[in-house]
C-alpha cells in the first residue's frame, strides 16, 4: 500500500484519477484486519467484506460519472454508541448486546450521504464511562503501538482502528477527552469540536452538557474534512449550531486565515502537576521547536484549572445517572421476564446485572451528588466552578491563539495499571476535561515517540473558531514534521 | 464520613437509582466512594460566591420545532428491540 | 367547614395542549387516541437511545397565553427540568417538566381564578404556579384492574404530548368549590382554544385535602369536575371518621376508585420521593420577552367573565343563566349567540338551553355538542317561530325539543303530524264532553272549587297529548260547567 493512500486526501486524490482502485483499498484494509484484528481487537462489530465491496460498486459508479460525494473512497469506522440503522450499537455493554437501533444518527446520515461507507463499530468504555477502553463489558482493546498497553478511551476502538490502518479515519465521541486521549495514545489526530457544532441525535447520552462527535484520522486535513461534512445545525438537536465551515480549506491554506504573529498560551497548571518526566520533556522539546518556528509561547497560570476535575467528574456522572436510567429492558436491551414481578424488583435485576461496575459506580454517584440536600453541595457548586473554568479559560483566548498542553500526562499506560483504582483513571483526564467543561474545542496532534511510544500535544481554541485551531494545527502539525505515523504492527504493509 | 453513614447513603442511593451492589463487593465499592467523595469535596476550597451556575454553554439561537406532524415510526419498527410483546403493546412489569 | 372542621384542599389540574398538532418535543401526530397501540411514535417520545427533545414553538405561545388568562406572571425565560423517578408508563424514567428551584422556574407563578360557588358569592383562587411537560404513556390491565393483572400493557402512542400543569393554593374549602374552580379553569382553556375539555383523558385531576389542620392526603387521577367533587366528598368523610374515633389520618397517595366510589391506598411511601431534578442540558432557555407577551395580550380572546357579563348587557339574562351558558361550554355559548342572531327571544332561547337542551343531554348521558348537532341552529329557530306564532304552546315546545334531542324529530315533521296547538272550540269541546262524562266527581268538585278546574285542564291536555290550547281549554270548560251548573 502507498503511502499516498494512508491519508484521506491522498486516497481522494487517488481515486479521482482511478475509480476502480477503491476495490484494491478495500482488499488491503481487509488484509490488515485479517492479520492483525485478533490482537488488536478494535472492533465489536465489523461489516463483512462482500458487503462492503457490493457497496463500493455503488461509490465507483459515481466516482466514474464525477457525481461522488467528499468522503468517497473512505472506510470509515464507527464508534459503537453512535445509533446505525439496522447495524447492531451496544456501547459496548451487556444491557444493549442486542440493540438494533430503528434509525441513523445524523452524524451517520451525514457521512453516507457523501458516499463514506461504514466498516464496522468500534470497541469502547462501556457508555464512554473510562479513558482506556479497559471498561468494554466484551474485552479491552490494545494499543497497535505496544499490545501490551492501552489504546486510550472511551473511543480506544476507532482510534486502534484508524493507527492500525484498519479503517481510512473514524467517528468517535469526546465528553472529558475520549477522542483526544486514545488519539494521543495511538499517534493519530483527534478533534473534540465546540459543543453544539456537531448534532448529537444519535449519539447515545453519557453526559449531555459536554458530549460530541469527533473525528479520528492520520492528519489534521483527513480530519477536517470529516468536519466539513459532519457539523451545522440539526434539527432534531435543539442544541446544535450553525457551522462557518470551511475547516478543510483552512486546513490546506493554514496562512489564509491566521495571522503571521502566532502566540500560545501554556497553562502552568498543565504541565507542572503530575506529568510523567518523559512526556514532560517532550513537550518542553516540541514547544522548543514551535519557538524557532517564530511562534510565541507564553507561560500563565490558572489556578482554577486544578479543580476541574472534581468539577467535571461531578457533573458527568450526575448527567449521566439520569440518561442511563432509561435502561430497564422493557423497550429494548437486556431483558427479564416480567410475569407477576413488581417493575421495582424486574428494574433493578436488570440495572444490577446488564451495567458494568464503572458505571454502576457513576450512576450510584450521580444519583448521590444530585439527591436532595446534597444537590447544592456538589452539583450547583460543581455548575459554578464550570463557570469560572469556562470564563478564564475564553480570557486566556482573547489574548492567545490557543492553549497548548501534553493532551495526556503519561505515556500509554499497560492493561491493568490504572483500572484497579478509580481515582488513579480519573487523574489522567486532568489536561482534557477543561475543553468540555467550557464547551470550547481542542484538537491533539501526535508530538513524539518516546521509548517507542506515542506523544501529543493538545490545542485549544476558541468557541466556534476551528477554522482557526485547525489552521494553527496544521501548522504546528508541519514543524512537527512526523504525519501520518504508523505502528510498527503494520509497517510491512506500507 | 463515617462507614455506617456511607453504608446508609449507599443503600439510599440504590433505591433511588434501581442499581443494587453485591454484598461481596459491597466493602470494595464504599472504599471507592469514600475516596471519590473526598475528591469531590475539594470543590469546598473553591470561593463560589456570587457566582451563575453554568449549566450549559449558551446558545446564541435556541432551536424550536414548527407545529407539523411527522410521520414516526411504524409499529413494528417502534417494537424492534421489545423483547415481550402482546397485540402491539409492551409488556411490562406489575405497578403496585 | 365541616361539623367544625376546617377543610383545606388544593387542586393540581393537568390540561392537554390539545390545540397543538405535534407532541411537546418531537413531531408525532397529536392525535394519538383510537389508534393501535405503538403506531403513534418515534425515537423521542419512545425514549430511544440517542434521541433528543426539541420543543414545539407554538407550545410556548399556547402556555403563555393560558398564564397571561390566569393573571399568572410569566417567567423571564422557559426552563425545562428532568424529574426523575421510574415508572413503565415513562419511557426515559425522567419527565421532561419543569421545577421551582435553584437553575429552574415554572413557566408563571402566582395568579387567580374567581368563582361563584353559589349565586351571589364570590371566592378568589389564588394559583401557586404553571408548568409545562410531558405527558407519559398508557398502561392498560390486562385483566381490567391493577391488582388483578400479573403483568402491565403499555401504549406509547400519549408519550411526549404537552401537558399544562396548574397548581392551585389550597383556597378551596369544599368538594363544591372544587367542582366549580374546575369548571370555571376548564371554560377559560376552552375559550382560550388552548384545551378542549371534552377529548377523552384530556383534563385529570389530582386532589389535595387535609381536615381539621391535620395531614394531608393526595388522590390522584380523577378524570372529571363531577368525579372530582364525589372522591373529595368521600375522602372528607373518611378522614372526618378518622379523627372522631381519636385517631390520626395518615399521609399519604390514594387512588379514585370510580366503580366503587371510594378512594383506596396507593403503594406505601417507605421513602420520600427524591425527583433529582436538575436542568435538563438538551434544551436550552427560551426568552419570553416584552413583546411576546404584549403581542399574546392583544390577541387574547374574549374569556369566560367577560362573555358572561357581555350575555348580561346584550341580552338581558341574568347572571345566573348567563354563567351556566358560558362554563357549561364554550359551544354551547357559541351556539346561544348564533340562534339568538338568527332568530332574536334571547330569553326563550336561554331557557331552553339551561333547561330544556342541558337536561335531555345529561338524562341521554349523550356529548353536549351532539346535543347540539341534534337541536340544531334551523331547528330550534323554527320551534321558536311556531311558538311565537302561537302555532304550538309552551308545553308543546318542551316536548318539541325533547323529541328533536331525543329521537332526532324534524319540526316540521310534527307539525305535519299534527302536534299542533288546538284551538278549534269545536274539537276542543267534544275531548272536554269526554272528560267530562269519565270524570263525575271532579266535575261535582270543580263546580263547588274552581280550582279543581286544572285537573280538568290536565285531563284534557292529556287526551289531547298536551296539544289543547290551556287558555282556550279553561275557558270552555267553566263556560261547561257554568251551563252544568245552571242545569243543577
């Protein structure tokens, strides 16, 4: 496979000139996955390849009569608490094993509707409740750059898929840092957008005042082209907002929409408290590198920034106990007999049995910070340090192009080294639950390997700006000068 | 807070969220909780006063919906995933 | 007050919007009744993984105007909340509602309505707030009652319909009272167009009442004013036996039991409902500003006070008559204004409507605006005409009407029957010969007591089936009997 492929743009390029070699593309990608899937195992549902290949025909036709749409030619994988009609979405839990979802979300309307054919529905922490993917209630996904250690979470799954070239980019979900942390983790760009730019219909509820769709893929330009397509209004999400658009174009000609005089800011906060050395160290080189590129980086502090998280954990896990409580196997999902049983007794047999202990955990939390009198306690005081966070931080933007921070403190964590303890889990969010808390957008680009492991920094731009965060992306991607990257599992296919 | 109040807010709480922990895992859960209470607790050292409560971040222009109908879902799509079904109805459990 | 007790009940009444076209926060159909189950849904209003609320623009208009007919104050901004607890009929296990609290308000608070309990008093009900949400789906048992059934059956095609939720203080002081604040609050929502009362399961109740300053007991789900009145009168009396036996009336949620006339004990509390209401973060606020609300006011329609004091000045009825016109329903004071415009006796056609039309409906336990149909504009114009033209008398125009409500009789037909006033002296004295003849010793009687002359009257007209002119009838019956007289 060439290199040229490995990229979206490219493979666009690619097919423009020769429609048919869609069909060699889906042939290596299913090769990958043959070789490699049973030890990476990104994937819960995978679509199988005469499937996929009878859909190519349809792609090919309108690629050959000029008529395609921008994400033609892409293998898109999809994060399972994403709704797919008729394709089986289960959050990765045992309580919707067997949800067959009746209609799309509007993410996936969207992107069939440019001709992106879906390969399959990725691994993920049970209901994105986790950072390493070791939640699945099926089986924890491994990272292509070390099976021994963690691809990230909760969307560990798409990002596994997209680095391990099983997939042309993907769809995850960010609520505290789900896409930028297994990005970051699996050296593959992530961007979390400003909450509301993307609709939310479809996309199964953890914690609905931070939840987004975001794309996953191999540079910064595959991944605003699946902005382009997937954000602006919907009127089904009374939430959603209109798109300026044009994230690609910004992402090709970064210099049409900056400025020359760039300038940063690093939260102190950030990068003092608990960053392993390493990644330490590394962000020091890269901001080092930024520097002789003639951007300006600017040191400040926020002190707020040490409590956001409690602040988000309260509210995440206060939203989601009440999304979650629809879940009583009446309508759908896991079942008991309800013969001459009270709902009390049927309710809570399959809430026990069919929730994961992290969520059990977050839902018994939630319920707890939101009860009578302990809801101003936590969950109002948790609401006014989230204004606080969200009102220092759009300061900070004023007078800076962005924020710019390791997006992950440590290096990819092995299997069963965060998990036992949940205080220990929740630490490693500490640089990415900031973007949600103030509904603004952040974007992590592969920095370094270090001992062969993936690095990244994160960018956080201002609400509804990702024109510019992804021009200034792209640029700090170029003086990196490392993209696409690609684990060493499957360099032999390269 | 003491372990016979964290067992009492954990039993309510369990009846208010229809999750039940198992007895087995009950000391290893109220340990957890513990911790993350503490954890949250740390929100006391912020100075709130004064402050709006941010519950969402603002919309410049509220979405609303005209008053047309829709066609929804045919039946059999709505009963999809309706494990016990009787001549279109849901099956459900007792309510006394 | 009640042998001394001081009673105490506040009413919560939830009113369908049924003038929307779509459900509160998605666009299914509003019109969910009579169809099969489940075929009146979507991923929204069946609480579908994924789905989102979007609010229905007009709903906030409808409320707004039902606050603003109240004397309610709106508030700045609509805020939904989610008030969780389960329950199979609730598809999210929350309610989409709203909350008077820290990051939530009602859509108004305070406000009144004015009753007449009795003619010629006047009682303000203060109303403590109104919310808007939805309404949940139908549970239906299979083996008719819900102690009977081992399993439920639910019906989501009600899921998600807007629901206005008003709260009285508990100003009322009598199962009466309450009736009529009902009736009085169901008229309002009639004429603002915002409710039609009569739909099936539009308006149910929910009653609070405490006797004596002791606890105070909750009914829930009484579906009608009538049944609202006979649960509250039964409820006092049980709690009344409670405490002059010594005892102590517990609190607590009971249900309306229609077929037997009581109320029963719902499921013991053993914890207090903790709703966990919190901002609900899928629908952001919705400014009510200055000028919605002006252009709402102005737009405002005539109301129930107003049409009953315009009836008064126009027409000349008393306030009584125009009342039981205006709150019995909104059609049936269209109905009254559109007759009275086509063929005038404003005062003939306003007691035939409170006494004629609203009797034969309620004996028939027929809709009133079939009533309506039946006795319809051109009919009742048309018994009007014969009557002022003598063609029928008084008693034969009630029966006119009983027959065009009851059996669905033409006017004209009747008259082609001849169940027309008699007048001829010469038929009228052959029937009173005959009652003469079968009636000796009440004619012996009339002749030493004029009163008895009536009875004569009487068994005249009932041989004449109500026909003979009365005037004319005892006129030729004294001229006989002064002739019988004469001859004795």
């Amino acid at each position: 496979m060439d290199r040229e492929v490995l990229t979206l743009s490219g493979l666009r390029a690619k097919l423009a000139e020769n429609p048919r070699f869609l069909y060699e593309y889906i042939e290596f990608i299913y090769d990958v996955i043959d070789a490699i899937e049973g030890k990476v195992k990104a994937f819960i549902t995978l679509r199988g390849k005469d499937d996929v290949l009878r859909e190519a025909d349809r792609v090919v036709d309108k690629l050959i009569e000029g008529r395609a749409g921008r994400l033609a030619g892409a293998l898109l994988a999809v994060k399972d608490n994403i709704v797919t009609k008729g394709l089986r979405t289960t959050c990765a839990s045992k309580i919707l094993s067997d949800f067959i979802p009746p209609y799309n979300a509007t993410v996936v309307e969207r992107i069939l509707r440019e001709d992106a054919i879906i390969i399959g529905k990725t691994n993920m922490d049970e209901f994105a409740m986790g950072s390493t993917t070791e939640n699945s209630a099926f089986f924890p996904t491994r990272n292509p750059w070390d099976l021994s250690r963690v691809p990230g979470g909760s969307s560990g799954g798409s990002a596994a898929a997209v680095s391990a070239l099983e997939a042309t980019a993907a769809l995850g979900t960010d609520t505290g840092g789900s896409v930028r942390a297994p990005a970051a983790f699996t050296a593959t760009v992530g961007l979390k957008p400003t909450y509301g730019l993307v609709s939310r219909y479809g996309l199964i509820a953890y914690a609905s005042s931070m939840d987004q769709v975001g794309p996953i893929g191999r540079t910064v330009t595959d991944v605003s082209i699946i902005l382009d397509v997937i954000s602006g209004r919907d009127v089904k999400d009374a939430t959603s907002a209109h798109s300026r658009g044009g994230y690609c174009e910004a992402a090709v000609e970064p210099f049409k929409v900056l400025h020359p005089k760039l300038r940063v800011a690093v939260i102190e906060e950030l990068v003092v408290e608990g960053v392993e050395k390493p990644v330490k160290h590394s962000f020091l080189r890269t901001l080092r590198k930024l520097e002789s590129n003639g951007i300006e980086v600017v040191w400040l502090s926020m002190p707020i920034s040490r409590y956001s998280l409690p602040a988000y954990y309260i509210i995440a896990m206060a939203e989601a106990s009440s999304n979650l409580a629809r879940y009583d196997g009446i309508r759908y999902g896991f079942h008991e007999s309800v013969e001459g049983r009270s709902w009390y007794e049927v309710y809570t047999n399959v809430r026990t049995r069919g929730f994961g202990k992290e969520v059990k955990r977050r839902i018994l939390l939630g319920s707890f910070v939101l009860s009578a009198g302990y809801y101003d306690e936590y969950y109002l005081r948790a609401s006014k340090v989230r204004k606080i966070v969200r009102d220092s931080l759009l300061a900070i933007l004023r007078e800076h192009d962005a924020v710019i921070s390791p997006t992950m403190p440590v290096l990819p964590p092995k299997l069963g080294e965060r998990i036992a303890d949940p205080l220990k889990l929740y630490a490693i969010d500490i640089n990415t639950v900031l973007a949600n808390l103030a509904g603004v957008p952040a974007i992590s680009i592969p920095s370094d390997i270090v001992n062969d492991l993936p690095v990244a920094v994160q960018l956080i731009g201002n609400e509804f700006d990702e024109v510019s965060l992804v021009a200034l992306a792209r640029v700090v991607e170029g003086i990196i000068n490392l993209a696409p990257l690609v684990p060493p599992l499957v360099r032999r296919y390269v | 807070m003491r372990q016979e109040e964290l067992i009492g807010w954990l039993r309510r709480v369990e009846k208010l969220a229809l999750v039940e922990v198992g007895k087995d895992e009950e000391e290893h859960i109220i340990k957890d909780m513990r911790k993350i209470i503490e954890f949250f607790n740390t929100l006391m050292e912020v100075n709130v006063e004064g402050v709006e409560p941010l519950f969402m971040t603002p919309r410049k222009e509220p979405l609303t919906r005209e008053d047309v109908p829709v066609k929804g879902m045919e039946q059999s799509e709505a009963l999809l995933n309706a494990k016990e079904v009787i001549n279109g109805f849901v099956k459900g459990p007792k309510t006394i | 007050m009640y042998s001394g007790f001081k009673v105490m009940i506040g009413l919560e009444v939830h009113a369908q919007i049924t003038s929307l076209k779509t459900k509160l926060f998605c666009s299914c159909p509003s019109n969910y009744r009579e169809k099969a189950p489940n075929t009146n849904v979507c991923p929204v209003c069946l609480g579908l993984p994924g789905s989102l609320p979007v609010l229905n623009k007009k709903a906030i208009e409808e409320a707004v105007k039902v606050a603003l007919a109240l004397n309610s104050t709106p508030n700045k901004v609509l805020i939904f909340t989610r008030k969780h607890y389960f329950y199979p009929d609730l598809p999210k296990n929350y309610q989409i509602s709203q909350y008077d609290g820290v990051g939530s308000a009602p859509l108004a608070k305070g406000g009144y309505i004015v009753i007449s309990p009795t003619r010629g008093v006047e009682k303000v009900v203060r109303i403590r707030r109104i919310n808007v949400e939805e309404d949940p789906g139908r549970i239906v048992y299979p083996y008719g009652s819900i102690s009977a059934s081992p399993y439920s059956l639910i019906d989501y095609n009600r899921s998600g319909i807007a629901l206005l939720e008003i709260v009285t203080e508990p100003d009322l002081e009598s199962p009466r009272e309450a009736r009529c604040f009902i009736l009085k609050l169901l008229s309002i929502l009639e004429h603002l167009g915002v409710t039609d009362p009569k739909l099936e399961g539009a308006v149910r109740v929910d009653a609070n009442v405490s006797v004596g300053g002791g606890e105070r007991v909750e009914i829930k789900n009484i579906g009608s004013p009538k049944d609202v009145e006979k649960a509250l009168a039964y409820e006092i009396a049980r709690q009344l036996s409670i405490i002059r036996s010594g005892g102590k009336v517990i609190r607590e949620t009971r249900h309306w039991d229609k077929s037997k006339g009581v109320t029963i004990a719902g499921r013991a509390k053993e914890l207090e409902e903790d709703y966990r209401y919190f901002p609900d973060p899928d629908l952001p606020a919705i400014p009510i500003d200055k000028s919605l609300i002006d252009k709402l006011l102005s737009e405002l329609p005539e109301l129930p006070d107003e049409r009953v004091n315009r009836l008064i000045q126009k027409y000349g009825l008393t306030r009584y008559v125009a009342s039981v016109i205006v709150t019995s329903g909104k059609d049936l004071a269209d109905f009254f204004e559109e007759v009275v415009r086509q063929c005038g006796s404003p005062q003939l056609v306003s007691s035939i409507l409170v006494n004629e039309l609203l009797r034969w409906v309620d004996e028939l336990n027929v809709d009133l605006r079939e009533g309506i149909k039946r006795l319809n504009k051109d009919r009742l114009c048309k018994i009007i005409s014969y009557y002022n033209n003598n063609l029928i008398n008084i008693k034969l125009l009630k029966n006119y009407i009983k027959e065009v409500i009851v059996n669905n009789a033409e006017p004209e037909a009747l008259v082609r029957q001849g169940y027309v006033t008699i007048r001829d002296y010469r038929v009228l004295e052959a029937v009173i010969d005959e009652v003469i003849r079968e009636n000796p010793k009440a004619v012996s009687d009339a002749l030493k007591n004029p009163k008895v002359i009536n009875y004569l009257v009487g068994q005249v007209m009932l041989k004449t089936k109500c026909r003979a002119d009365p005037r004319i009838t005892n006129e030729l019956i004294v001229r006989r009997l002064r002739s019988l007289g004469n001859v004795s």
